[in-house]
C-alpha cells in the first residue's frame, strides 16, 4: 500500500538550498572563534600554575609536620619536667637526665626557627602564585569577554535573519510508526502528525513549540500487513531565536560562565546561592551560567534576586543609608483643607485637619488640637470643614459663636 507519491527530488534539492542560509554559526564566525582561542591558549598557563600551587600545598604539610613535632617535644619536656624533682632526691645519673631536657629544648628550638623561616618563603611563594593566577584570570576574563562579544555578533545577526518575512526552516524527515492493521495509511499519518510535528520542533534549534507550520506534506507513505508505517514528510516553518540557539551557542563557544558586576550605593555583603563572595560597591565575580541567587546585605537590611546568567552582565541593589537625613517628600498631588479663622478680631489658633499621601498611603500626624470648652463648635467646624462662610451670618453659624450686641 502507497500513498501520496510525490516527485522527492524538487522537495529536498528545495530543503537544502533553504537550510543552508540558516546557521546558528557561520564559517566566518568559526575562524573568529578559532583565532580567539589561540589567541587566549591558557592552558599551558593554567597547568605550570597548578603544579606551583600542588607543591606549595606539600610545603605547607611539612611545616604542618614540624609543628606537630614541637608538640611532642613540649609533651617530653612536660614530661621530663615532672620527674626532675623525683631524679633529684634519687641522684642518679643526673648528668644523663639534664642533657635529655637540654637536647628536647634545643631540638624545640631548631624546630621552631626552621617553621619561621619555612613559613617565610611559605608567603612569599604563595604571593607569586597567587599573582600568577590572577593574570591566568586576566587573560580567561578577557577571553570570556571577547566571546560573549562574538556571541552578540551572532545573536545579532541571527534575530536579523530570523525576523526577514521571507526566512523559513524546510525540514525534511524519513520515520516510522505502528499503525493497526486494520487502519487506513491516511488514518494512521493523521494520528501520528502531531508528534511528527512535536518531535521536529524539539529537535531543531530555531524551533520550539510556538514555531508556525507553514506547510505540511506528505511525499510518501507505505504500510506492510503486521501495521508499520514508513513515511516521508516535507515541512516548512517560521524560524525564530529561542532559548535553544542560545544553549547551541554556549556549547560551540566554550560559554560554561560569565563576568558579572555588583554594584550597591553603599558598602554591602555580598553572596551567591548564600556562599559570602565579597564586600564592597562593586564586585566583579564570575558565574556559572544558568540561574543564581544574589543578595546583597547592608545593616541587617537584604536585597535579592534570582537571575538567569546567559552573559556579562550588571546587577544593581540600593540601599537607603541610614547614615543620611530623612527626608520627607509630599505627593503633589495631596490636596491640604483650608483653614477657618473666627471672625471680628477673635483670632484662634488656625485648625489642620490630618491628612494621607496618596502615593503610599503614609499618614502625617499633625499637632494636638487644643482642647475646646464648647463640644458644638467642634462638631460645627468639622461639619463645615474645607467650606469657606459666604456672609457674616454664615461665619456666625460655622463657628458657633455668639453674636456681639
């Protein structure tokens, strides 16, 4: 049984004239690569570094030996100590028991120089390695920064031709499935389409889910009696840049970490997935890539983050200082109620009434209302409140007060 015979040759000559204008890197930006990583070769660098750090570390157990050494000859001489008073009133081979304290305290000695001056060229050892490894990291950050530039280019360049209303992904593909035997080859290919068209998209790298079918053809399709199915399929797509061109990316350039800086107004603590990395207000520190926790502490005051590190980046974290004036900003958009003043001359303290800022709903207290002797010039003030008296006889009314004959 066949089905939907096609000529093959125009479909796929068709599919690998289109594919070859989508790349996620180009021969150019191969060389690029190639002449970065000869130009940054660190390896060579990195191994004779380690191998200084590998027989530091074995000094460091020698004087560590030496030390342990001194413990026991001080436990000796604790010891020798101990049984002077009994060798004394013995007299016995005293000459004999004063050269063993006399040789523990000179061997205590020698022990105790040879840790100084070991622990002295210790010091100075480990400076110089510690300034070789920081150059070997000089030249890897320059090296991390010069591919996460190539890695822009591409990025660029990509989207570029990705977002063009004539880019499409042809995709050509040869498979099999298990259909019934008692099933139709039309019923079994339209069953199986959907996964056809999930498996596509997951194996390319300019597709995902949300990837738009353009074309669907079947070029050929035959079933054998036992119900497999062998097929031939031509699909078109539109392209996009997703997350999976980025890992393609990363894999092809050697991008494993990336250089990010911490930037804070104030002196901050800073710590990655809670592993304390630094003080200051800035830091440069390099990162896996993927996702990482950043917090920044200041005077038991936190700011964090959760980010997706895909390359060099900045992170910024501010703090208010308490160091600083408070200052308090009113919202111009608070509207103050007038105040009342009592007429003919009988002046009074101006009343406020309390008031909200609407920006964050912060409520201002105001000075203590002096205390009034008449409840109902009170409640008349606050139920005229924010109303200016149009007349005298309105002005007598709001304030309660009694007319003056």
């Amino acid at each position: 049984m066949r089905y939907g015979l096609i000529p093959l040759a125009v479909i796929c000559l068709f599919s690998s004239n289109s594919f070859a204008t989508l790349k996620v890197i180009t021969p150019a930006e191969e060389d690029q690569f190639e002449q970065i990583e000869s130009q940054y070769d660190i390896d060579s660098e990195l191994i004779s570094v380690n191998d200084k750090f590998s027989q530091l570390n074995k000094r460091s157990y020698d004087i560590q030996e030496l030390e342990d050494k001194i413990a026991l000859n001080q436990a000796q001489y604790q010891k020798l100590i101990t049984q002077l008073p009994n060798k004394i009133l013995a007299k016995s081979d005293m000459s004999n028991f004063y050269a063993q304290i006399e040789n523990n305290i000179n061997s205590t000695a020698n022990l105790t120089l040879k840790i100084e001056i070991d622990s002295a060229a210790l010091k100075r050892q480990s400076l110089s390695i510690q300034g070789e490894f920081e150059a070997v990291n000089k030249r890897r950050q320059q090296k991390s920064q010069q591919l996460f530039e190539l890695k822009t280019d591409i990025i660029n360049r990509l989207i570029s031709d990705l977002s063009k209303t004539t880019s499409n992904h042809p995709v050509n593909i040869n498979g099999s499935t298990k259909c019934s035997k008692f099933q139709s080859i039309a019923d079994c290919l339209k069953e199986s389409k959907s996964q056809i068209l999930s498996s596509t998209r997951n194996k390319s790298p300019f597709l995902n889910d949300k990837s738009v079918l353009l074309s669907y053809q079947v070029v050929d399709a035959n079933m054998n009696m036992a119900g497999d199915l062998r097929y031939k399929v031509a699909m078109n797509f539109k392209p996009s840049y997703n997350s999976k061109i980025d890992t393609v990316l990363n894999e092809k350039l050697g991008l494993r970490s990336a250089m990010v800086t911490l930037v804070s107004n104030v002196p901050a603590d800073w710590f990655i997935n809670g592993k304390k990395i630094g003080s200051g207000k800035e830091l440069f520190h390099e990162m896996p890539l993927g996702k990482h926790g950043i917090l920044a502490s200041y005077q038991n005051n936190d700011k964090s983050s959760v980010e997706k590190i895909e390359g060099n980046g900045v992170f910024s974290y501010n703090f208010k200082d308490s160091k600083q004036p408070k200052v308090l900003k009113v919202s111009n958009s608070v509207e103050r109620l007038p105040s009342v003043e009592v007429a003919k001359g009988n002046i009074k303290p101006k009343k406020k009434a309390k008031f909200t800022l609407l920006a964050d709903n912060t409520t201002i207290p105001t000075p203590e209302k002096q205390k009034q002797t008449n409840t109902e010039s009170e409640k008349g003030y606050e139920y005229f409140i924010g109303v200016a008296p149009s007349s005298k006889q309105q002005n007598i009314e709001f304030s309660n007060e009694p007319i003056n004959k």
